[in-house]
C-alpha cells in the first residue's frame, strides 16, 4: 500500500481528540508484545501483539477503551441506567455493568437465550456479580419492553449501543496513536494489523492511519456472516463521520477498508475448527488467551492468511487483542472435546522433550 500524504501530526491529532469528554478508566498504553515463538513455528512474519485485552477494568478489553469516550456523556448528564442487550456472553454487557457499578449507577443487560446462557458463567457471571439487572430473552420485542418499563419509571436509559456511537470510533482513533508511538520506539513499521471487526475498533485505526499517511494495510476480520461489500460501505460511513468530527480533510470509501465475513462460522457465536486452533496454538505457544468468538476467529484468519503466502518472513504484522476472554470459560465443553482426533487431543501443539 502506497504512503499518502498526512493530513495531521500526531501532536495535533491528539490536541483535537482532548476536545472530546473522556472518564478515566483503561490502564494504559497496554502493552506491545512479540510473539518469537510463534512466528518461529508458523516460519512466517515477525508477530506482535498489541494487548488490549489488558485495559484493566473488569477483566479488560477494547469497550474499555471505547467507553471512556463513549460512555462520558452518560456521567455529566446524569442518566440513571446503563443498558446493554446482545448475546448472553456479551463482553459489552460486561463492561456496560461494571461501568455501573464503578459509578453508582443501575445496569440493565437483556441477553439472548441461547446456547451459551446456562449454566450461568464467563460474562454472564460477571453481569450478575457486577449487580445487574438481567434478562435472558427469546424475541428482541422484549428487550423494548423492558427499556419502556424503565423509561416509565422515570429513569433515563443510556443505551451503550446506540448512544455515544461515534464516540466509540473515536476512541481507537486516540487508541492508533498510542500503538504507533509504541512502534516507533522500538523503530518497527509493520506492514499489516489485524483487528476482529465489528465496527469502531477497526473505523478508529484505519482513521487514524490515514490521517497520519500511513501506508499500512488494516484487516478486518467479522465474528459474523456478512456480505462484505455491505459491510466495507458502512465502515467507510463511519469513518467519513469520525473526520468530520475531528475536523480532519479525510473521506472513505468502501474499497478503504478490509473486512472478511468468511471467518465467522455458520453464525455469531459459533466456535469455528479455526477458531478453536487459533486458541490452542496462542496457548502454547506464548501463553496467549484468545477468546472464541472474536479474537480466535481473527487470529485464525491472520494464521491462514500466514500460510497461504500473503504475508512472508521479513515482514512484520501487529495483532490487536480485543479481548473477551471471560466467554472463553463458557465453551470450556467445545474446546476441550472436539473430537479424539483434534490437534487438542492429538498432541500437534506438545513441545519436544528435553534432550
């Protein structure tokens, strides 16, 4: 990929950014990590890891990051809950209740049922522990109701979805500076980073390597089916509202960003043969917790794109650790018993005795 010409120093980036209402929640800058060994075993790129899975709060993350932008509106104006509904091992719905619980405020989580709500462990543990308020559904009508009764009450509802939208991309924005002064200590470029796309993460680095003219390839890897194409235009939608709210001369298209919905498996939530691989080796190979839903499935992606060529030694690559790693204790049947004759069993990823 071609450098483009900067739009902005990363001094004055970051002046704008401080326009913005931040809460102070994330441990940070997370750490830069290097994988030798497993780069070593995959005889393929130099691997680093950027640990966001280290925020901190509540068992870290990338919503951590993305809730110290997002969530601020929701303190100084003085709502009275904080409400998430998503999947019943929901990471947002984790940080959505401890946010609650760090200021004092009542949390909402409205889960699906599904196959990974009983019995109650990983995140959805972590919801209760944290007090919330739960609800596991089986129609998304429900979840309205439930934000009606609330509503009735008299009580203001902070979606942590929908309200702070943009916020969200902007926080990565702020969260690309961070890791490139950390490259550029250590005097590495990479050539390519991986990220689990869903929206803001991915928006936030490909706009803030693009506002610093970074010829950097960010690829994006879906934990769900999608129609790429569909996908790619509305990443390139929010990012043309994240420069415009940072004033920045940038504009997106489609063909911007990168984003693979062919990794996810038959649906969200599905532990993909990739997957579970790619948590295995990161294991064993460097003591890394993936998770199965997101950073397993695009860390598959990344060690599949590995062996096909697309990225050779000589070359650097930065995965960044999303985190979700509490659900990881909630697939504990699926990827411990796939089969006798699955790697996990088999013993491909066992190191050589000694001697």
């Amino acid at each position: 990929m071609a450098a483009a010409k900067p739009v902005i120093s990363a001094e004055a980036l970051k002046k704008r950014l401080e326009r913005f209402a931040r809460l102070s929640l994330a441990d940070l800058p997370t750490p830069l990590l290097d994988c030798p060994r497993l780069s070593e075993k995959l005889g393929g790129p130099r691997i680093l890891v950027k640990r966001e899975d280290l925020t901190g709060m509540a068992f870290g993350g990338n919503k951590v990051r993305e809730f110290e932008y997002s969530v601020a509106p929701a303190i100084r104006e003085g709502y009275d809950v904080l409400l998430h509904g998503a999947a019943s091992q929901s990471n947002q719905s984790r940080l959505t209740a401890a946010m609650a619980a760090r200021f004092g405020l009542k949390a909402v989580m409205v889960g699906r049922k599904d196959a990974h709500s009983h019995p109650v462990n990983g995140n959805l543990l972590l919801d209760h522990l944290f007090g919330a308020e739960v609800h596991l559904v089986d129609r998304p009508d429900e979840k309205t109701q439930v934000v009606e009764r609330l509503k009735a009450e008299g009580q203001r509802v902070y979606n942590t979805s929908t309200d702070g939208y943009y916020l969200r991309s902007i926080s990565y924005v702020d969260g690309f500076l961070e890791l490139w002064e950390q490259l550029q200590a250590r005097g590495i470029r990479p050539d390519g980073l991986y990220v689990c796309s869903g929206v803001h993460t991915h928006v936030g680095l490909v706009v803030g390597a693009r506002a610093l003219g970074l010829p950097l390839r960010v690829v994006g890897i879906s934990p769900s089916p999608q129609d790429d194409e569909e996908d790619a235009a509305n990443l390139a939608r929010v990012a043309n509202k994240v420069a415009e709210m940072l004033a920045l001369d940038l504009s997106f298209i489609g063909e911007d960003f990168e984003s693979y919905g062919a990794y996810a498996g038959d649906a969200y939530g599905t532990l993909t043969d990739a997957s579970r691989e790619a948590v295995v080796l990161a294991a064993r190979t460097e003591a890394l917790i993936l998770d199965p839903v997101y950073t397993g499935k695009a860390f598959g992606a990344m060690l599949q794109h590995i062996r096909e060529g697309q990225w050779k030694p000589g070359q650097t690559v930065v995965f960044v650790h999303t985190g979700g790693t509490p659900a990881l204790f909630a697939y504990a049947d699926e990827l411990l018993d796939p089969g006798p004759s699955h790697p996990v069993h088999a013993g491909t990823y066992r190191e050589p005795k000694a001697g």
